[in-house]
C-alpha cells in the first residue's frame, strides 16, 4: 500500500536530491566595479571609459575581503556564487518543511 501523497514530503526530497549539483558553489557577493587604472594615456584617463574590475566580495575569518577575478572566470563565478543563492534557498525551505512537520507531530501528541 502506497503512503498518502505529501507534497511537502515530495518537495523535501526533491531539494535535498537537488543539493548535490551545487557542491562547486562559492560564498560572498559578486561586485562589478568600473575604475580608472591611473596610466595618463589610458583611454579612462578621461573618466568617462572606464574599466571592468570584477571581485567577490566576502568575509574570511570575520574579515571583509575583496578577491579580484580575472574576465576570463566571471561567467563562472557568478554562477558559482549563484548556486550559493539556491543552496540557501533550498535549506531554508527544508527546514521551513521540517518545522511545519515537527509543529503538526507535536501537536498530535497533546491530543
């Protein structure tokens, strides 16, 4: 015999099946700055054409930092940090389940 369809059950599986794709993620934010690089015959001499620096931004060992990342590794960075976005997302979801889940059992138990 088949359990009762429980949509929040199904749901948490689903996430926690999907965690794995998201094992390359990376934590901090993704910053995109516009500089100029200081050379007086640079074309952003002017200010107005200035540079792309990319950085991810991020605390380590309660420090802020930025990381520089070279133009070659932005599209891949940004969705690194993305799956980090989702990870949360996900995480935040189970355990909304789990408690809905754990508030309903103990109230059947006070019944």
């Amino acid at each position: 015999m088949r359990p009762p369809h429980e949509p929040d059950l199904e749901l948490r599986g689903q996430l926690i099946r999907s965690l794995g794709a998201l094992r390359e993620m990376l934590p901090g934010s993704f910053v995109e700055r516009q500089r100029a690089c200081g050379r007086p015959g640079c074309h952003c001499a002017d200010g107005k054409r200035l540079h792309s620096q990319y950085q991810i931004s991020l605390l380590i060992d309660g420090k802020p930092k930025a990381l520089n990342i070279p133009a070659a590794l932005v599209e891949k960075v940004r969705e690194k940090i993305e799956m980090r976005r989702r990870f949360e997302a996900a995480a935040a979801t189970i355990c909304s389940v789990n408690l809905k889940r754990f508030l309903q059992e103990k109230e059947d138990r006070q019944v």
